[in-house]
C-alpha cells in the first residue's frame, strides 16, 4: 500500500507526464512547418532518419507522445489516459493544417487507442516491454492512417516508422530506469 507521500509524487510525475504529453502535438506541427535539413515549398520540412529516409521532423514528437501517454496511464490511471487522448485528439485536429485535419485527428486517435490497449495489459509485467510493443504497434497505426488519409500513400511509411521509432528507442532506458526507481520507492502504478 502506497502512503501519501508516494501517492503524491506518482500524481506531479503524472500531471507532468501529461502536460508534456500535451506540448508534443503543437512541438510536431512546429517542427513540421519550421526545423528540418530540407523544407518542401508549401510542404513539410524534412530529416534524415536513416541513410537515404527522409521524414517529416514532426514524427519525433509523435513518437516521444506514445511513450508519453503510457506515462501518464502509469501514474494517473487509465480513465486520466483515455480523457488525454480524447484531448489531444482535438488539440490535433484544431493545429493541423486543414487539409490534414481529419487525417491527423484519426491517426492520434487510432495510434494512441492502439497503444493503449496493447501497453495496458504488458505494463504491471514488464514495463519497458510495454513500452515498446506498445509504442511499436501506435508508431505503425499512426503512420499507415496519416499517410493513407492525407495521402492516400505509403510511400513514405518508412520514414515515419523510423523517425517515431527513434524516439521510443531513446525513451527505453528512461522506462527502465522508471521501473527501478518506482520498485525502490514503493510507487505501484496507478
């Protein structure tokens, strides 16, 4: 049984969690239309994520929200995940440009609600496996539904599934570290 103590520090690590969460969606649509190696006239601008893959430099923040959201379920709960979802789909959908509005609203959706069902069943057994397949199966939801959508092509799949990727890979060791700290703390998840 958590005392008060610990039961406050999962609720600021959480709230925390949620407000970066949050900061992800306008920090990709910036990204997207200011920061890259190459910006596209009237398109996206560009980095390198693997040699000769290119992608939109929004998907790091897309990557980084997914392992975000699991944060958030970890410290707050699933109902404060589920509300951060329904959030940040309209947060999506109001900065989306308006051509990519439905494509970009229905992708979080869909990637955020993958990653939750496969992430809520892992994480009370191993939370850094969670984090991956979790991640893993938002990163590819999301990409196939943005690219098939907006574009009504997968072209550039690889480049969205590396570019997110990168940032769930970085993200491990913190989820590692988080599992340890919470064991030697006494902090269960919510």
């Amino acid at each position: 049984m958590e005392n008060s103590q610990m039961t406050d520090t999962r609720r600021i690590e959480g709230f925390a969690a949620l407000i970066a969460f949050g900061l992800t969606i306008p920090a990709a649509n910036w990204l997207i239309g200011h920061a890259g190696t190459v910006c596209v006239p009237q398109g996206p601008c560009l980095i390198p994520v693997a040699p000769g893959v290119m992608a939109p430099s929004g998907v790091l923040m897309i990557g980084l929200a997914l392992v975000l959201r699991d944060l958030v379920q970890r410290r707050l709960g699933l109902t404060p995940a589920w509300l951060a979802i329904a959030a940040g789909t309209a947060i999506s959908a109001l900065l989306a440009p308006p051509a990519l509005v439905l494509a970009s609203a229905a992708a979080f959706l869909l990637s955020e609600t993958a990653d939750l069902l496969v992430y809520t069943p892992l994480q009370r057994r191993n939370l850094v496996l969670a984090v991956l397949a979790s991640s893993l199966v938002g990163l590819v939801v999301d990409s196939v539904f943005f690219l098939g959508i907006a574009f009504g092509d997968l072209g550039y799949l690889p480049g969205q599934v590396l570019g997110k990727l990168w940032m769930v890979l970085l993200a491990l060791p913190f989820a590692a570290w988080l599992r340890r700290a919470d064991a030697r703390r006494g902090i269960q998840p919510a």
